[in-house]
C-alpha cells in the first residue's frame, strides 16, 4: 500500500495526517507526505522558529514515523500552485493507491464554483480518495459503507474488504430507497395501487437480500469486524448524511460513478455531496471491477423470482375484477 498525504501548509493539512496516523496500515506500507510549495522564504514552524520547507516536512514525517513504526514515511516538495492537477500527476509518479487530502469545508456548490482543490481531486484521481475531516483518535471505526444497485458500489466495498484498519471496525451496509408514494393511495385505482405497493415491495426485498448476501461477504472477510446493514427511506444523500451523523459514522465509504465536470452538477453526484456536507471523512473508490458483484446479482434474483411465483398465486380479490371501486373503499367490501 503506497498512501500519498497532500498538505499544503494551512491549517487543514492536519487532517490527513492525523486521518492516516489514526488507522492501523499492514506492514510495509509507505507513506508519503507531499507538500505543495508556492513560496521561496521560510516557515514558521510549531515553536515559532523560521523553518524551511524541506525541515518542516522532515520534522513531520519523523514524527509519524515515530508513532508509526511498521510503516515508511518519506516526503516530497512540489514547487508550484496546489492544484488537482499537480496532486494526482504527484501520486501516479509515485503510483499511489490511495489519496489523503484535507477539506476545507464550505457547501456542495460553494465546493463545484470556487474550484475546490479535494474536489478536483476527487473528480480527477484514478485511485481511491480520502477526504480527511476532523476525528477524535479515541472513537472506534465506524464506516458507514453506502451501496446501491451498481457495479462501483461493488468495487468500493471489496476494495474496502482488502484493508486491515478495517478489520476491527464497526462497518455498516446501507442502501436507500424512495419512500413508498402516498399519492397512488389516493387516486381510486385500488388494483393500481396495489400493484405499485407490491412493486416497492418487491424492490426493497430485492435490496434487502443484496444487502444481506454482502454482509455474509465482509463478515468472511473481515472476521473481526462487527458489520451491520439496513435500508433507509429517504433521498439518498439527506438520508446517508443523517445516518452517519447519528451512528456516529467516522468515514462515509462509496464507489463513484466516474461522471465529470458539469455532469455531476446537473447529475447531483452523491460523492460530490458527501464529500463536501459531511462531518466525518469521506472515501471514494472509483473503479468497476468487481469480484463478487456477478454473483451476488444472481443469488438475489433467485430469490426475488421464487417470492414473485409466490405471489403470481395469490387469490383473485374483488379489486381485480373492479379496479375502479369508490375512492377510499377497501377491496374487502366492494
């Protein structure tokens, strides 16, 4: 595992470091802290002494190398402006497999207009991102892993099984979907509105079952790991946001779909608005190759099909014959 830290200077160039230090890296593991530079002069460092930059960067990465024995840290200075660009063009010199940046906060908007550096990154990096937000090294892990019906989700979560910092974390698998739609209640059309009922129904089966058949999958794979899954009801990104707020969740983990530029705006990415909204880290994995992804899809629907022949054998009620009775009346007295 090769982990590139991007810092910058400011304040916020903390929180990847301490997003790293806080989690346990396999043996082995290199760590390097890339620092971008603008400026010719000096620093001031913790102590108030004029530093360089090389002697600041060398000063933090004994400090983590200290605390950190099993891993090698080293840095790097890149001279120029801290742009995506010369970030990602930093970590595939070095082929990283994972960037740790810092977030300096600010709406999802706000991120997209003013050309925020992690998000850049986030759009234009070819391995996983980490987006550090503040942590408390005395919380358990707990990733929050979002999951939807998708290839990348797949990808995200094996890429997740691989990590050993996971292994003793409390994990948690979500899927969201649209609350049932109260207006088909409404219209008159019983046999409509049961077949949209049953409908949602059958989808958050199908969810369930996929949510279930990946769990037995982290639990194989991360044996110490307490992993949990659940469905939340809601628009996606409000409903991840506030499941992680309550858990409480320290990293939001999810796939990316790829999408660039203006595409994620029109498309309201999730990622985009994790990433920049919540108030833990954030890791997006982008990539589709997936292991298990095949598999799982044919294990569910085996199962969806054997409830559906359960259900194609259900009686003929009242309402299939009249699907036009009175607004309001149950099918039982039509």
């Amino acid at each position: 595992m090769k982990i590139l830290v991007a810092i910058d200077g400011s304040e916020h160039s903390q929180y990847p470091i301490n997003a790293v230090m806080a989690r346990t890296w396999p043996h082995g593991t290199e760590i390097r802290l890339a620092y971008v530079d603008n400026s010719e002069g000096m620093h001031r460092g913790d102590k108030g002494e004029l530093m360089s930059s090389d002697q600041i960067l060398f000063s933090l990465a004994t400090g983590i190398q200290q605390r950190m024995q099993d891993v090698k840290v080293d840095h790097e200075i890149i001279k120029g402006n801290a742009t995506a660009e010369v970030i990602v063009e930093a970590a595939q010199r070095w082929h990283a497999d994972l960037i740790v940046v810092g977030c300096r906060g600010g709406s999802t908007i706000e991120c997209i207009l003013l050309g925020s550096v992690s998000q850049a990154i986030l759009d234009k990096a070819y391995c996983p991102v980490m987006i550090a937000k503040p942590i408390s090294e005395t919380v358990r892990e707990n990733i929050l892993v979002a999951i939807d019906d998708c290839v990348y989700a797949a990808h995200a979560l094996e890429w997740l099984m691989a990590q050993s910092w996971a292994n003793n974390a409390g994990i948690y698998l979500v899927s969201v979907i649209e609350p049932v739609a109260r207006g088909f209640a409404l219209s008159g059309n019983i046999s409509k509105a049961s077949e949209a009922m049953l409908a949602w129904e059958n989808e958050k089966y199908a969810i369930e079952c996929a949510l279930h058949e990946w769990k037995q999958l982290v639990e194989k794979n991360l044996p110490n790991a307490d992993v949990y899954c659940g469905v939340l009801l809601g628009e996606p990104r409000k409903a991840i946001l506030d499941e992680a707020l309550n858990w409480p969740a320290t990293l939001i983990m999810m796939g990316s779909h790829g999408r660039t530029g203006i595409s994620k705006l029109v498309l309201g990415s999730v990622s985009l608005h994790m990433a920049a909204e919540a108030k833990c880290s954030v890791l997006v994995a982008k990539g589709s190759h997936s292991k298990y992804y095949e598999h799982i899809q044919k294990l569910v629907q085996v199962q969806t099909d054997e409830i559906r022949e359960i259900l194609s054998r259900r009686p003929e009620t009242c309402s299939d014959k009249n699907p036009d009775l009175p607004h309001g009346m149950p099918a039982a007295f039509g």
